[in-house]
C-alpha cells in the first residue's frame, strides 16, 4: 500500500471539520453547574477519603494488637 500525501491531507481535512462539527453539538454546563459539580466532587472525595482513612487506622490498631 502505497501513501499518498493527497490522501492523508484529505483525510486529515475530513476528521477535522467532523471534530469541529459535533464540538458545536456539545451543551456546556454553566459556571453555576460546573461549580456544584466541581463542589460535589470535591464533598464526596473527601468523605470516601475520611472514612477509607478511618478503616485504615482501625485495621492497623488491629493487626498491632494481634500481632504483637
């Protein structure tokens, strides 16, 4: 198979105007809901982070009293 520069510009071309193309389908959030979104994210990380912590502590309080 042979490459073609005509070809690959073509194609290349194509795949750009496509992306462009469904870019302009994309809803963007607004600043109100990219903030909550990123608030939430943030709570719930750091509750996953504080209970996960928490388990660690009480499985190492654990395995030092069983294993002396």
């Amino acid at each position: 198979m042979q490459w073609n520069p005509v070809d690959l510009y073509n194609d290349a071309k194509r795949f750009t105007l496509e992306v462009r193309s469904e870019f302009r389908k994309v809803t963007w959030p607004s600043q109100k809901e990219a903030m909550g979104g990123t608030i939430g994210v943030i709570v719930v990380v750091a509750v996953i982070t504080t209970v996960l912590s928490l388990v660690d502590a009480i499985l190492g309080f654990a395995i030092q009293i069983v294993l002396p």
